[in-house]
C-alpha cells in the first residue's frame, strides 16, 4: 500500500551500502520503518537528521515488508541545537523513547500534536517542563494513566513534593505534576525529581516488563540537572 505524510525522524542505521533503514513517526501512520536508497549520500544523509521534520513517500509491494521511502525535508530542527547539549540530548532522548515504545503502524495523533507543541517551545527558558509533560503524555497515550489527579490536595504547595503509591510501586512527585500547573521558579532538583519520576513509571510499565533497554540519551538528559 502506498501513501504519503509528513513525520520526524526518530532513528536510522546503515543498510547495505548505500542505504539507511529509517524509523519516522508520522502523522497518520503512527511509527513506520522504511528503506532509504541513497541515505548515505551527502545531500541525504545531511537532512537525516534525528527529529528532522520530513515529507516521505512510501512505496510498498508486499505490506507484511519493510517499504521504500523516498525523503524530502520539510523543516531542519536538530540543527538548531546543535551547539546546545541539553536540547539536543532532550531530542535524542524522546525520539528513542517513541521508537522504542511505539507500536507499529498504529496512528497517536494527540501525540503528535504533542511532540510538535514541545518543539515548538524548544526555544524557551522553560522548555524542560514541556518535556517532562510530554514524557507523562506518552506514557497515558501508551495506555498507562498515572492519575495524577487523584492525589490533588488543595492546600498543598506547588513547589513541594509528594509520596505517593500508584499500583504496587511508591513514587515521589513534584505536587507541581499533580497540580498540573507550572511554577514560577523551577529548580534542578524539582526538574531532577519530576524526571526520575517518569523514568521510573517508563521502566516499571514498560521496560523492565517487556526486556527493553533504557535508552542511554535519556539517562544522559537526567545527568545534566544533577
């Protein structure tokens, strides 16, 4: 079946000589992988940047194979970070997030409008609360709802944090996450604490339960707010 969208490049990886394997997580098709002749040319292999926003053509005989895909550039957005390591390993981080949780060809379109809010506020001071609120997204999108909500109490402060048990496993949460308002002032330690707390739901839902590894860009993006 063949059809066309626009996606971003979540991963790559050397196929053949000439040739790249790409995952891309489009609009309407969720997460598929194709083959790219002639990644590894100059002017390809400039554009196939992870979190690249692409147009692809999809061309396939047989649907239980991997297609073609032919690529073109829509918007450069790795490049724009390039000299800024935090942002760069923050999309690293949740493009291999979503290539290794998504399924295949399943659509997530509230998702997608998601990863493209977080890009869109890439740019700003405070775009590292527009990760984690993306991370908690995926997670409820993937179909584990956390239920934040539900451990809401009025007169607790926004900056403080809360124990709480959800299923079999205890969780320390920034009240900031339950309240689902954001701060006036955040501190490395509210950011270090709001991410291990998604990385522990990732792993204890889905990782550990199904042998996955972790993704290394995410345990890098934690390191930075140490």
């Amino acid at each position: 079946m063949n059809w066309e969208d626009e996606c971003f490049l979540l991963s790559k990886r050397k196929f053949r000589e000439n040739a790249n394997i790409i995952n891309v997580f489009t609009s309407n098709k969720g997460r598929v992988s194709g083959i790219v002749y002639g990644g590894n040319s100059r002017k390809i292999r400039n554009y196939l940047q992870i979190s690249n926003k692409l147009y692809v053509s999809n061309n396939v005989k047989n649907e239980n194979k991997i297609g073609y895909f032919k690529t073109e550039l829509i918007q450069p957005i790795s490049p724009n970070y390039f000299n800024d390591k935090e942002k760069t390993s923050a999309l690293i981080s949740i493009c291999s997030l979503m290539n290794s949780l998504l399924p295949e060809s399943q659509p997530y379109k509230i998702l997608y409008k998601s990863f493209e809010k977080f890009l869109d506020n890439l740019h700003l001071d405070n775009w590292i609360l527009t990760y984690i609120f993306f991370e908690i997204n995926l997670i409820k999108e993937l179909g584990y709802d956390t239920n934040l909500k539900d451990f809401n109490n009025i007169s607790d402060n926004i900056t403080d944090y809360k124990k709480i048990r959800i299923d079999e496993f205890n969780y320390e949460v920034p009240n900031y996450l339950i309240k689902q308002k954001i701060p006036n002032k955040i501190t490395n330690e509210v950011i270090r604490k709001s991410l291990f707390f998604t990385r522990s739901v990732f792993l204890n839902k889905f990782y550990l339960p199904n042998k996955l590894m972790f993704p290394k860009s995410r345990v890098i993006l934690e390191s930075y707010f140490n």
